[in-house]
C-alpha cells in the first residue's frame, strides 16, 4: 500500500446540526417493513408520549448500570432507580458508572446522578431502598419495569405484585415485565405481559435451586473442598462464634472461615479449598462480566424501546425468552414459553403437587424449599378447612407449632386445596393441590 | 499400586490482592493466566460511521483491564453522536472524537493506557501502522472507506494480528472475526457435566482391584461400608459380575436399562430409608458413563490437521502430535483423572480420587516422553502438557478465514434452501439477508432499499425475488446509516466476548460470522 490514506475522512454518517436524537428518529418516524401499521405512529405525538412515559429499573449493579445508560439513550426521559445496596470494590470491574471514591455510597444514587449528567435532558430519579419498602401506588405510576436482579425472590416478589396489580377494568394497570440475567458468558432476557403471558413464576422450574449437601456429609465425610467450607460456615461458625455476627463482606470473617476449612480439607486429605472458593462458597458468588451484562441489558431495553414506540414488534405475546450462551460460539435460543394454567400465581387452578402422606408437616416444609416448582422458603400454609402453620405473628406461631410434628396425612386429605405464602415473595397466595404418593399409614 | 504423593502444598494465608478484589468476579472465569493475557494486550479500534459499536466493544474490554487502547478516528463530535454515544458529553461537541472517547473510556479503569489518532489534523492511517507498534487485535467499524479497509487488512495479514469488523445499523449489526491462520483453544471450559471419563468399560488394574477389594464381601457388609461403596465401585462390580454371565459389557440401550435394574436389585432396603443413595447414584450413573469413550469430532479434526512449518514448532502442534500417538497407541486419550462428588467415606473417596490422578499423570510422562523426543520438545513446560491431557477430548481448531473459502452464492443456497423448509423444521429464518443488506453499504453512509438490491444482486442475482432479502433491504434503507444504542451495545457486548476470548485463548470463539437481528431477538453464526 503505497498510496496516503486519511482516517474514515469521508464516512461520517449523515446529520443535520443541532439533531441530536436523529438516529432514533430515523425509525420513531419513519415505518419499516416489519412495522405493525395499527399500531405505530410516525408523528411528533409518539415522540413526546414516549418522553411521558415512566420507566422503573429494578436494580441498579451490573445489569442495572448497563440498563440505565442504553435506556437514556433510547430517548426515555423519566426513569426511576431502585437499589438498596452499596458500591462494593468487586463491582468495579462491570458496574461502570461507579469509580473507587465511589465505594460504599448507594449504588441507585451514585448511578442516577451519573447517567443524568452524561445525558442530557434526562430525570432519573433514585430509591435506596428495597422493592419490598413500596406500595402498590408506588408501582402503579410506571409504564413498564425492567428488572436487573441477582435474586429469584426479588423477581417473584414483583412478578406477583405485578400480576396483583392487573385490574381488568383498567388497561393503565398492566405494566409490561422485562427481566434480565446473566452468569458467566450466559444471560437471558424475557419480556412479560402480567396476567396474559407466562410469568416469572410459570418459569420456575427453568432456575431450579442448586442441590444443597446434605448435613451428615458436611459433619462427618467431606470430599470436596467445598464442603469444608460448607462445614466451617454452618458448624464451625456456630460452634465457636469467633465473632458476634457473620458479615460475608468482612474479609477477617472469610480468613476465619478460610483456616478453618483449611485445617479440615487437610485433616481429611482433601485439596483445593482457597480462599477464593472459600468467598465464593460463603457468598454464593456468581462470576460476572460487563460484556455479558451489556448484550443481556441492551436485549431488555431493545424490547423496551419497541413496546414503548411500536418501531418494531417485540418479544412477549409470541415468543417471549431470549436464551444466550457465549462459552461455545455464541448460541442463542428464543422462544415461546407458555404460560402455565396451574400457575400459582397468575393461573386460576391450584397446581398438583405429590407428597408423601407420612412426611410431617416439618419435613413437608423443608420439602417446598428445594422442589424446583416451589422454592417457598418461609412458608405459611392454610387448608380449605383451616391454619396449618403460620410463620409470623408470633401467637400464631406458637399456636400452630404443635402441627410440625403431626403427618400430612393427618393434617389434611388426598386432593385437598392449600394456600401457601411466603411474605418474601409478596401477598400472592400459592394454590396447590395436594396429591398423596403413597397410601396413609396412620401409625 | 505405585505410592501416591497427595498434592498438598499449603496455600498462603493472606487473604486476596487489590487487584484480585477488584477483578473477582471475572477472575473465576479465565484465571490469573487469562487475565495476564488481556493485560498484556493492545487493541486498536479504527471508528467510522455513527461510531458507537466499537466503542462500546472497547469500554467492554477496558473495565476487565485490557493493557492499553489506541482509537483512531478522524470525525468531529456531532450533536448527533451525544444522541448515541454514552462516552461523549456535552463539551465533546465540536473535538475529536477520537480523542474525546478515549478519555471517557479511560475513566472507566485507571489500569487501562488509552491513545487516539490522529493527533494532528490530516495525519495519515500509515503513520499509525507504520509506527514500531504490535497490536493483539484490531476492530474496525463499518462503514469505512475502501482505502482504509484495504491497508488494515493488508497490515493485519502481514503481521498476523486477528482482525474484528463491527456493523450496526438499526435493528441489525452483525460482527465478523478474521483469524491469521489456524487458532487452536486447549482451555475451551466444557459444562463440568460432560467432562466425566471414568473407563468403567476399560479398567486398568489398579482401579479394578481397588473395586474388588472393596467388594469382596459385599453382602456381609455393615449397613454404614455398603451405604457409602462409592458408585464408581458399584458400577465395577456390577459390570464385572453381568459381563460374568452374559460374555460382554452391557452396550445397547435395551442392555443397560436391564443393567440398571440388575444393580437397582443389589440395594440394601431393609434400613428406614427404604433404599441406598449410593445405589441411586450409580442407577442414575449408568447411561452416562458405561460407555466406550470415543473421540470427538473436534479432536479429529486436531488429528487431522496438517500444521504448516510455522505452525509444527509450536507447543500446541508438538503436544497435539504427541496425544494423537498416545491415542493411536492405546486407542484412548490421555485420562484427565477428575472424579465427580459420589457418596462415600472420606477416605475411601480420597483413594479412589489418587487412582485416578495416578493414571492421569501417568498418561501425562507418558505424552511427555513423546514431546521431548521432538527437536524443539525440551522447551516445553510440563504444565502445559498437564493442561493438554486433562482437556484432551475438548481441544478444538478453529481455522482462519483463508482455509477452505466457501462463495457467498453457495452460502445463500444453502440458506435459502433450509429456509423454504422452515416451516417443517421449525427452524427460524435464515439471517443472511441482514448480512447481505449491511454488507451493500460497507462504504457508504447510507444507501436507498434498491441501491441496496442492486448491489447484492451482483452475488445472488435472485435477490430482488426473494421478499426476505427486499424487506430486509427496506429495513436497513431506514435506518439511514444511524446506530441504535440498544443494538450496538448488544453488538459490542458480543464482540467484546469474542475479543476476550481470543485474547485468552479461553473458551471457544465463533467461526467467523455473528448476525443479529433486533426485531425477533435471535442471532445466527455462519462462516463466511
């Protein structure tokens, strides 16, 4: 090559001055191919009424950072934050709207007023707080909530208020569900209509809870490091109380529990238990990268943006999940999940559930934790006739203790109805009906 | 059996660096090894265009810590570019822009060096690739001139840096990766559940007289040594005893469900569990692993590749031909000698766990052996041979974008064809035509559905037949050369994967083309 080459000169792409929003306005008002003409709108008027519109992010950590700054730039004038936590060190490396002297400020506070400075014209109001701390008018003022969570819980807690929220009579109620994940080089995103597509909850059984190790094999036949350090962190802990209360994020509690785990693998031959597996076991830390954070966010606020402008049809009445794998090639599956009748919380029959008649309500309990269709950690349970058990108030508590002992099959009949809740996971209230496995042996 | 010496070296006892807290949660996916790697690593970003996709590759690799950047881009921050640039402020207006996202970007991680181009007016992109620099990896954005795409893809020819193009407009973007010849991954990461070799089928002597001695006296056991025979023992026994009384090994699917049945049979149930767990776990074990290992078609294909001279005095090369003579020699590869969590006795999984390590590192003197006797064989770090015969059955080749070219016309019939199946397969819709539309205006800003029809006609002279291919040329008319943000960070996300992929040598890049399509979400990769 011998000839002079100037830099890109004659590519730069087609503005006019003073047009700042030109590139989305080259689809807001103008239609395509695959627009659905009823719908869409091509004036001004979409333009300002999607301005109006309210959005709420739920989650203000890797996704929530990356959801922010894609949903500014979407053209969204009036967004608000929710986030509890705090800026921890281990986020810098993905949450980047966050710098070191940011550590230990509210995440939903230092990333409002980022993204607001950067873009201009946009509001993005905070709230350091937890989802739980709001009521339904709080949520009933948004148009449509995008959720960038690490906790299942937090999801089912809005995906039933959500589908509380839904009021026949009242087509402003129902606000569209976008909720994205990521683990590793994988993610999902998923788009949901409350109440007229599949749930979060219909899709349970997709996250299902890691199998926990039994107790006898912590306390008495480790074989992998992680169960070393399963036993410093359940037993030894409890045991010798190095300190008042375990604080996961104070490194002099993880070394304590590192020696501890240590001088056990070593007493059994075990390898492998350092002190990063040690903070990942005790954390349950789950690996985290920006670019797995920026396709899964920019996928929710890609479907935002088509729900709000019609530009183009979005995921969620059709196919609703996007599926995303980048370990091998990059792999990405999207589909229709259907929405489930038996649905606890937005069907309107109660889901089968086999158990066995001579399990005791204890043992019943401990059951719903770790079925993949359940995941009720804290459940309170009533039948068609009565109270079974309930966790909270106390009176009531101490008054249905008795029945822990007591078996299923005395507590209620093969193909009785129960309601089951979890205050967690909202006010919804989880039908099922019990089917016996096995015959009752009363004694 | 020969004595085994437990690796237990004590790890220290101070707790984790800065930058080990800082980088944590990445440092669980590609190690400390990975990590050294992208901070060894320079990356040059030519930016054209609406210019956002590649910058949003770029602030994907600067937060994970990438040693140094350099973007060259000539344009002047336009009212337009604060519209999709998150990393442009308002007092970018009227600057370079070059020299303005360099500086946002820099924010991000104060490890990162940043450098843009030109820094004086009219300098030339020579001066840039002429300079005594050596880039990892190059990206660049579409669209671009015609002048500055050859020189970068002759430089990166010549000087065999792995070249990444970016496109985004609208709805569509697609990113291609072009290797400087063969790029062969040992550390792919496959799913911990298929990587379970344990040669219950093929025994070597010191596993099966571990099984029989545990086994001996099966049935006059204690309830707590029958409760915990790890499943691995079990399934030896249970092997042996069938092939006993039938002549082989249980092979067929007819056969290993009546196996599972036959060592269902051996549970104890007389005990207040009803059953014993480890004889569910080796039910549940025997279709997975009573199995003869064979070998994968990835790792024929290492076998099968001819290395070039620059490429046969490699480590991997070398090490390759040495697993492939183990492998002819004893029909298996090299055991990676990992054993799944089972229920047992500590101590006795302990054992088992040794006799597997025992074979694995003596598969591994072995390759050894074979590797040193190659000329350039003693430069070899036994590590890496280590790390080779534990992931023998997942290494993989990727070949560069010059080996076996296929014609563009041959991928659209192909493509076409299963289209006009898709709805008996079920399968969705080709992604080509969104290859093929943005591909039209490579180098120019933007382009009307028909001058976009016409070009692609000059390659598939059907095109203005199939209604796909118009209405996705409609589409990309309408974007008018502009990027939505939504994509191009989705764009620059995926990019980024695949840069940090090919940076670390870690997991498994796609060959060569990603296509995505922001109105049915999906993606597809095609070799193009």
């Amino acid at each position: 090559m011998s000839q002079p080459v100037m830099v890109a000169s004659t590519l730069q792409a087609p503005t006019v001055p003073d047009s700042r929003w030109i590139y989305l306005d080259n689809v807001r008002q103008k239609k395509g191919p695959f627009t659905d003409e009823e719908s869409f709108d091509a004036s001004g008027e979409a333009v300002s009424a999607m301005e109006k519109m309210k959005l709420l992010v739920i989650g203000a950590g890797g996704l929530g950072c990356e959801i922010l700054k894609d949903l500014a730039l979407s053209g969204f004038k009036d967004i608000h934050v929710i986030d509890m936590d705090t800026i921890d060190v281990s986020n810098l490396n993905r949450q980047f709207l966050f710098r070191q002297s940011d550590v230990g400020k509210s995440k939903a506070e230092v990333a409002a007023r980022f993204v607001e400075k950067r873009v201009k014209g946009v509001s993005i109001t905070p709230h350091n707080c937890k989802i739980q701390d709001k009521d339904d008018e709080f949520y009933m003022q948004f148009n449509i909530v995008i959720c960038g969570l690490d906790s299942i819980e937090a999801r089912r807690w809005i995906n039933s208020t959500l589908v509380d929220l839904v009021d026949n009579e009242n087509p402003e109620s129902l606000k569209p569900l976008i909720d994205g994940g990521t683990e590793g080089f994988k993610g999902q995103s998923r788009v949901i209509f409350p109440t007229m597509t599949s749930c979060i909850e219909c899709q349970l059984d997709m996250h299902a809870p890691r199998a926990a190790v039994p107790l006898c094999t912590l306390a008495t036949i480790p074989r992998q490091p992680e169960h070393c350090i399963e036993w410093a962190h359940i037993m030894a802990w409890e045991q010798e109380k190095p300190f008042p209360k375990l604080d996961n994020d104070d490194p002099e509690h993880i070394t304590w529990l590192y020696k501890k785990a240590l001088a056990r693998a070593q007493e059994f031959n075990i390898s492998g238990v350092t002190y990063s597996l040690t903070q990942g076991v005790v954390k349950n830390i789950i690996p985290a990268i920006a670019s797995t954070n920026a396709i899964i966010a920019a996928s929710c606020c890609n479907e935002a943006f088509k729900i709000a402008t019609s530009t183009n049809p979005s995921l969620g009445f059709e196919e609703n999940y996007m599926m995303y794998s980048g370990n091998d090639s990059i792999y990405t599956y999207t589909f229709k999940h259907e929405k489930k009748d038996d649905c606890p919380v937005c069907g309107n029959i109660a889901r089968n559930m086999e158990i066995d008649p001579n399990f005791t309500l204890e043992e019943f309990i401990e059951s719903l934790a770790a079925r993949p269709e359940a995941q009720l950690k804290k459940p309170s349970i009533r039948s068609e006739q009565k109270t079974i058990y309930m966790q909270s108030p106390e009176s009531l508590e101490l008054k249905t203790r008795p029945n822990l002992v007591k078996k299923m099959g005395e507590l209620v009949e093969d193909g009785e109805e129960i309601g089951v809740s979890d205050p967690s996971l909202g006010s919804v209230n989880f039908k099922y009906r019990l089917r016996f496995s096995k015959p009752f042996k009363s004694h | 059996m020969t004595e085994v010496v437990t690796d237990q070296t004590p790890p220290l006892l101070n707790g984790p660096t800065d930058k080990e807290k800082k980088y944590d949660r990445q440092l669980r996916l590609w190690a400390a090894n990975g990590q050294q790697a992208l901070e060894d690593a320079h990356i040059l970003l030519l930016n054209s265009g609406s210019g956002t996709v590649g910058v949003e590759t770029l602030k994907n690799l600067v937060l994970p810590g990438i040693g140094k950047f350099t973007i060259a881009d000539s344009s002047v921050v336009t009212e337009a570019d604060l519209g999709v640039n998150f990393f442009l402020d308002e007092e970018s207006l009227g600057q370079s822009r070059a020299e303005c996202c360099v500086r946002l970007l820099q924010e991000l991680n104060p490890d990162v060096k940043g450098d843009w181009f030109p820094k004086q007016k009219g300098e030339e992109l020579e001066n840039l690739l002429s300079v005594d620099q050596k880039y990892t990896l190059i990206m660049y954005s579409l669209p671009i001139d015609p002048r500055s795409l050859a020189l970068v893809q002759e430089y990166s020819r010549q000087q065999k840096i792995p070249l990444v193009a970016l496109h985004s407009a609208g709805f569509y973007s697609y990113f291609r990766i072009i290797l400087p010849g063969s790029f062969p991954i040992v550390d792919t990461h496959p799913d911990s559940t298929a990587t379970t070799d344990l040669r219950l089928l093929n025994p070597w002597p010191e596993l099966s007289d571990f099984a029989a001695k545990l086994t001996d006296n099966i049935e006059n056991l204690s309830a707590l040594e029958h409760g915990h025979i790890p499943y691995v023992v079990l399934l030896l026994y249970y092997l042996k005893r069938w092939k006993e009384s039938h002549g082989n090994y249980p092979t067929t699917y007819q056969d290993k469900k009546a196996f599972r049945e036959f060592v269902s049979a051996g549970a104890r149930t007389d005990n207040p569990e009803g059953g014993e767990e480890n004889f569910d776990e080796a039910v549940a074990a025997v279709l997975k692993t009573v199995t003869v290992p064979s070998i994968p078609s990835s790792v024929k294909a290492v076998f099968d590749h001819k290395p070039d001279d620059a490429e046969s005095s490699s480590s991997f090369w070398i090490i390759a031909d040495a697993v492939k003579r183990f492998y002819e020699k004893h029909n298996e590869l090299p055991l990676p000698g990992s054993v799944p969590d089972m229920k047992a006795q500590s101590s006795v999984y302990v054992q088992l766990q040794n006799i597997y390590k025992a074979k694995a590192r003596q598969d591994v003197a072995e390759v050894l052996e074979t590797v040193r006797s190659h000329p350039h064989g003693n430069e070899i770090d036994i590590g890496e041979v280590e790390t080779f015969c534990k992931n023998a059955a997942f290494i993989k080749l990727i070949h560069g974008a010059d080996a076996s070219p296929v014609s563009i016309q041959t991928i659209a019939e192909n493509e076409f064809q299963s289209d006009e199946n898709a709805p008996l397969t079920m399968m969705p819709l080709s992604l080509l035509p969104i290859y093929l539309a943005l591909n039209a205006t490579s180098h120019v800003p933007s382009a009307s559905a028909s001058d976009i029809l016409a070009i692609i006609s000059k390659d598939i002279p059907d095109a203005a037949s199939n209604p796909r291919i118009v209405k996705v040329a409609e589409e990309v008319a309408r974007a008018n050369g502009g990027e939505l943000h939504n994509i191009s960070a989705l764009t620059g996300g995926m990019a980024s994967q695949e840069v940090i992929k090919i940076i670390t040598k870690q997991y498994i890049p796609i060959d060569n083309t990603c296509i995505f399509d922001g109105i049915t979400s999906r993606t597809q990769v095609l070799r193009i």
